[in-house]
C-alpha cells in the first residue's frame, strides 16, 4: 500500500485539497497523510516575544484542521493520519515525504509563479510527484450535488 501525502492549510481552498485527496486515496486504496507545517517566518516581522504564542495558536489551528480532515477521511472509508511538523515549509515537506515514502505531495493549485516554482523544486529535490490539486470552489460546489 502506498501512502498519499497532503499538505494542508488553513484557507479557504484546503477543504477543497483534503477532500480531492480522500478521493484519490480512496479510488487508488492508499494510505493518506495529511499534513501541516507551522511557519512563523510566513506573518513577516514578528517580536521576539510573540513568537512562541504566535507558534501556539498556528499548531492548535493547524491541529484542528487536521483532526478534521482525518475524521472526514476515516467516515469515507480512508485509512488516514496528520503530521504537524514546525520550521520553512519547503524544507519540511521535504523531509516529511523522503521519510515516508511518499508515493505523491499533494498541494493546493498555484495561484502564482512562486507557488509553482515551489511545487517543482520540492519534485525535483525529493523525486517525488506533485500533483497539484485545483481549488475552483464554484466546481467544487457543482461536485457534491
């Protein structure tokens, strides 16, 4: 069994991703793993003081939305787990799927170049696909009915 590897986080369109992954490990019978990675860097100039409680609140709402995503997963049949992992994102997705034989990464559409560049050097560091998952919510509407 391979596993499926979904990087998810707290916008919008992450929905959209976790559940296009349930999908796919679903059809594909994978283990699915989604994943959050705790960036502080990511709010910009942050004191030196508020860094631990900024680290805090993103890993409890990372956390959350993870435990949801798993739960939904697990209603629909999926053999699911979550990983919070802390640090740049790049490097720990890398990480992450090097040391979990990871079968795919799936990410969210890019809305820019630098999204996509992104997803082409994390497949090019780690010789693992990125699939790269649309987010039109208006299709995913239409979808589920």
């Amino acid at each position: 069994m391979g596993v499926i590897v979904c990087a998810t986080g707290n916008g919008d369109t992450s929905r959209i991703v976790q559940n296009r992954a349930v999908d796919i490990a679903r059809r594909e019978r994978k283990r699915l793993i989604f994943i959050h990675v705790v960036d502080v860097k990511r709010l910009g100039d942050l004191e030196e003081g508020l860094v631990p409680a900024a680290e805090m609140e993103l890993a409890w709402l990372g956390q959350a939305v993870l435990r949801l995503a798993r739960d939904r997963a697990r209603r629909s049949g999926v053999d699911a787990d979550i990983a919070i992992r802390y640090g740049q994102v790049q490097s720990s997705l890398e990480a992450f799927v090097r040391e979990h034989d990871t079968d795919v990464l799936l990410l969210g559409q890019p809305t820019n170049d630098a999204l996509l560049d992104f997803a082409h050097q994390v497949e090019e560091d780690t010789g693992v696909p990125v699939q790269l998952i649309t987010t039109n919510q208006d299709t995913e509407r239409r979808e589920r009915r």
